[in-house]
C-alpha cells in the first residue's frame, strides 16, 4: 500500500490531480478494501497532500485566501451533505459513479490544450476582478459533494470554474483549489471516521506512499516531458474507469 500510495501521489502531483483518483481504485481492485472504507482513505490523503502543496502555496503568495474561505463555506457543506449520502447509497452504485468521474477526468485531459499565454497565471491575488460569485458558490458545493461522495479533492470542477467562470487567473485557480481541498476532505473524512469507516492502518501507510510521491514529483516535474505522461496517464484512466465499472456491475473484465 505505501508503494502503490507512493505511484498515487507521484503521478497525481505531476498532473495536479491529486492522487485519488488512483487510490480508490489501488485499494478496491488491488488490495479488495470496501469501496467506502477506500474513500475515506482516499480522503485523509488528500488532507495530507494538500497541506503540504497549500503551505507553499500561501509562502509564495499564490493562493486567494479571502476567494478560499468565502468559497469554503458552500464546499464544506457539500462535503458533509455528499459524505452522509455515500453512507446510504449502495458501494455498487458508488463504484459506479467512480468509474464515471474516472472517464470525464481522462476526457477532460484528452480535450485540454496547452497553454498559449503563459502570462494568464502571473497576477496576483486582488490584481483581478471576480465574477460570476453566486455561480461560483453553486458550483462549489456540487464540488464539496462529489469530494464527500466519491474521495476526490474536488479540484477538477473548482479549477475550471475560477479559471473559466469567476475570471480568476489559471496559477492562482490552482494555487486557491489546493488550498481549499484540504479543508474539504477534513469534512468529508470526519463523516466515514464517524460511521467505522476509516481503517487506520490502510490509511497511514497509504498516506505515507502518497506523501513520499507527491515530494518526489514535486521535484522532478521539470525532467518529465509532460505530454508523454499526459498521454500514459489517460491510458491508465480510461482503463481504471472500465475496471470500476465492470466492478461496480458484478461482471468481470479480460484483464
């Protein structure tokens, strides 16, 4: 588990992804843990991963705190209202829906372009105006649910929004989502602890691997060529999503 956490986490801090989305399916396909007690996991990590990404984020003056908490308020309630629905809803109907996550997140990759104006992250916090602000609260909260729901950061909807909808520059979206997903999955994760759902031994050493590959790949992100691993990574998504799904369904898959 740590070693398969370590992969997690190295891969997830080269894509800004964090690594649930490869836990979950590391620890129920691999190691057979229950698909809630996974989630829960998948939570604590993210708690790990993004305090150590926010605090350097905050040094370098990167993330919009003010924009965070405000922001904060709707995720976090969303996190407790998605947590308390993953205790009831089947672990069938959850795989599920993991699988669905697994494959927009590759599509999303697969659509994503570089990008041209490198100069769009450069401001500041306070150097933009923000709109679109009851949108963006909205949106959060569906973020904060499919955190507590599924063990994901929520990054992948709160990015894109900032950056797209609320006219916040693309660094600072990501630097703020960082920030943010912490607080998120604490929420989220005091709900399964509360329900027996945690077990702490695969969360510590799963923890550990994702802590250990998130430092790695914080500094070996200038040495990869980002394309390559964009492209291996979609691979290893759409695959995982067919997994999951196939799971999810009682059916099993040729590999």
């Amino acid at each position: 588990m740590v070693i398969g956490g370590l992969i997690a986490g190295l891969f997830g801090s080269l894509l800004g992804l964090g690594g649930g989305v490869l836990i979950i399916p590391l620890l129920t396909l691999v190691f057979g843990v229950p698909m809630k007690e996974a989630i829960g996991t998948s939570l604590i990590c993210v708690i790990a991963t993004s305090s150590g990404a926010a605090s350097l984020y905050v040094r370098k003056h990167f993330a919009d705190i003010r924009l965070a908490m405000t922001l904060e308020l709707a995720t976090t309630i969303g996190a407790i209202v998605g947590g308390l629905a993953a205790g009831i809803i089947k672990p069938e109907v959850l795989t599920i829906l993991f699988s669905v996550l697994l494959f927009y997140i590759a599509l999303s990759m697969i659509r994503k372009r570089p990008e041209k104006n490198q100069e769009a992250g450069s401001s500041a916090p306070g150097d933009y105006q923000i709109t679109n602000f009851p949108f963006g609260m909205g949106a959060s909260f569906f973020a904060g649910n499919i955190s507590g729901l599924l063990g994901v950061g929520g990054g992948v909807i709160k990015v894109p929004v900032m950056y797209l909808m609320m006219g916040v520059p693309l660094r600072i979206a990501v630097a703020t989502s960082n920030f943010m997903i912490g607080v998120t999955a604490t929420a989220g994760a005091f709900v399964y602890y509360a329900r027996g759902e945690v077990d702490l031994l695969v969360s510590g050493a799963t923890m550990i691997g994702v802590f250990l590959g998130a430092l790695v790949g914080s500094r070996i992100l200038h040495l990869i060529k980002m394309e390559h691993l964009k492209k291996a990574f979609i691979i290893v998504l759409l695959y995982l999503s067919v997994e999951m799904l196939f799971k999810g369904l009682h059916l099993h898959f040729l590999f």
